[in-house]
C-alpha cells in the first residue's frame, strides 16, 4: 500500500482514538508525527509517536509547519475537542481564522472540513484513518453469542431511524433506548458520559445505538466504540449496542466481544443504510 511508504500526521484531540492510531500505524511500519492538543490529547501518545508538538486549541499554523518538517504527506483528524475548553481556550492564528472564514456555519462537520482545506493547501491530504487501517471498521452483523432480543432488535431500529433524523442537527451520534423510549441523546458530553447519565435515570435492558450522521465525511469523527464502552455499559444497565457496519471504528474488537459475551451483552453492526 503506497500510504505505507509517507509520513503519517495525527491532528489529536481527545479520547483513545489517536493513541491507538498512532500505536496501529508504526506496527503496519509508518513513521507517525502527532500535533497534539494541550489538556486534551493523551500524555502517552508521545510514546507512540516518531515526534510529538504539543498546540494549543486553534494554533494551525504550528501544526502545519511541524508536518512539513517532519516530510508529512498525508494527516488524519483523530478524536474530539471538549467544547467548553473549546470556548474557553479557543487562539485562533492567522490560517485558522481564514480557514473559519470560509464557512458559513459552525457545525462541527463545516469547522473539520474547513481546516482540511487549509490543511490540503499546504500539501498535505486529509485521508479517513480507516483507508490506512481498515481492520477497525465494524464488519456487518451480530459479534456476540449473543443476539439482541426481540424488544432491543425494535429498539435498535427505532434508534437508527432517529438518528437518522436528527444527524443533519449536528447535535450527537449515539442514542440510548429502553422499550421504545429515548433515555438519552448524546450531545456534547460524549458517549461514555451518555451511558453514565442512562445509569443515573436507572436504565434497564436499554440499547446504545451509534450511527454516522447522514453524508458524513467519513475522514473526521465517525462512531466509535471498544472494550471501554462495554465497560461503561456493564453498570449501567445497557445490555446491547449496535453500530454501523462499516462507518463506526472499533478498538480491542477481540477484548471488547469477550467482555460482552462475559455480562451477556449483545454488540451487533447494522447496515446504515437499511430502512
């Protein structure tokens, strides 16, 4: 695979993504430099790097020059930025606030696609992580022994045609159902904070449903979920997630379906596109 034989660039924010990534990409034999953010990134991922700069919160014109310097020709965009540092810590430089002039809208898709311009004007190409690292894509069907019940199949389903709905609001990627009714609406606190809150509202026999939004660009922030989100699930009273096949990431696949069939959860991948 060409991609192999470039210097690979991780735009790092937040979550498990990123360090993963980087740890995945130098075993397939790439060479790995990550801008990563301030009191948001992972310390460790500079352990599974080639060469780490550490930015604050909209410096793009430091990431940029440390790629180029670094001989990267190909970045991806891994993990988020928690919105209220967003707020609070958000310097701008000159090429960030010329990227955010481009666009009309602030929806988390419009501001990612905006600094892949910019990012791409230098040079370099934005590429989705899954073209490098396919195996993480969740592959189609039940993983598990076993399979979602009746009442969570329905569930599942009702989820998917809700987010389908509401993707284009750019509000989250995950919500939590029990017996036909939405616990929980992902929103800017994240997926493992949504299932906590399920938990808090003593969810029971609820499902976790992540779906890409609709015409997602599948470069930035698609699902994601690994052992962890079992983790999360195990005390708070969800007993099946499903995915969308091929447009969610997954992480320790193996650990996280062990750990599942052990606490008798059911993981299924569905087809996005399905009706």
């Amino acid at each position: 695979m060409s991609e192999k034989s470039s210097n690979i660039g991780i735009v790092a924010g937040n979550g498990q993504f990123p360090l993963l990534f980087a740890r995945a990409a130098r075993k397939a034999g790439m060479q790995v430099y990550a801008a990563a953010h301030t009191n948001e990134t992972e310390e460790d991922l500079a352990q599974e790097t080639d060469g780490i700069l550490w930015v604050k919160i909209g410096e793009l014109q430091k990431i940029m020059d440390f790629f180029l310097q670094n001989n990267v020709t190909k970045a991806v965009m891994l993990g988020g930025i928690t919105k209220a540092r967003l707020m609070s810590d958000f310097a701008p430089d000159a090429l960030a606030l010329e990227a955010l002039a481009s666009i009309d809208a602030t929806g988390d898709d419009m501001v990612l696609r905006a600094v892949a311009q910019a990012v791409e004007k230098h040079g370099i190409q934005v590429i989705a992580a899954t073209s490098i690292l396919p195996h993480l894509l969740a592959p189609e069907g039940v993983w598990t022994q076993r399979q979602p019940t009746e009442q969570e199949a329905a569930d599942i389903k009702l989820g998917h045609e809700l987010l389908q709905k509401i993707g284009p609001l750019d509000i989250g990627q995950c919500l939590i159902l029990t017996r036909g009714s939405v616990i929980c609406v992902e929103a800017i606190e994240g997926t493992d904070a949504a299932i906590k809150r399920a938990g808090e509202l003593e969810a029971s026999n609820a499902v976790v449903v992540k779906m890409p939004k609709p015409n997602q660009d599948h470069r930035f922030d698609l699902p994601a979920a690994g052992a962890k989100t079992i983790e999360n699930m195990i005390p708070n009273g969800c007993t099946a997630l499903a995915l969308a096949a091929g447009a969610a990431v997954v992480f320790d696949r193996e650990a996280m379906v062990e750990l599942a069939d052990s606490h008798n959860i059911a993981i299924v991948a569905i087809n996005n596109n399905q009706e």
